[in-house]
C-alpha cells in the first residue's frame, strides 16, 4: 500500500489531530473504519508514548509498579 514512512507520517499526523483535539480514542470505533484506525491508533500510541513528557511518565510508572509488585509487602499494604 503506502510506503513505512508515509504510514508513520498519517499516524503521527492522527495522533496530533486526537491529542490537541482531546478526542477519545474510543470515537476510533466505527465499523466500517475499524481495522484501519486500530492499525492507524498502535501508530499514534507508539508516537505518543515517545514524546519526552509522555515516555518520562510512563518510565516512572514502570519503575513504580515494578518496586510494588516486586515487594509482598506493599502489595498486601495497596490491597
């Protein structure tokens, strides 16, 4: 179909219009575009995960959820 990079460049270009526009990504789901966005939201996921605010985030909740479910302790304490 299209080449990588001109995929990326649709994604990355859906993802801002979703992301400035505070849309949910649950108004993705349509029958009849279904498939195609969910192929189109991994890209927008992959390119919003790998902005500088989003990926320090999410590295501080990985290391956050790693130090509690690796400890039975504060696993029993968040219960």
């Amino acid at each position: 179909m299209f080449p990588t990079e001109n995929v990326k460049k649709v994604g990355h270009d859906i993802s801002e219009f979703f992301h400035y526009n505070v849309i949910s990504f649950n108004a993705a789901d349509s029958d009849f575009y279904h498939q195609a966005m969910i192929n189109i939201i991994d890209l927008m996921l992959e390119y919003i995960g790998s902005m500088k605010s989003v990926n320090e985030t999410l590295n501080d909740a990985k290391m956050i959820t790693s130090f509690i479910y690796n400890s039975l302790k504060v696993v029993y304490l968040m219960k």
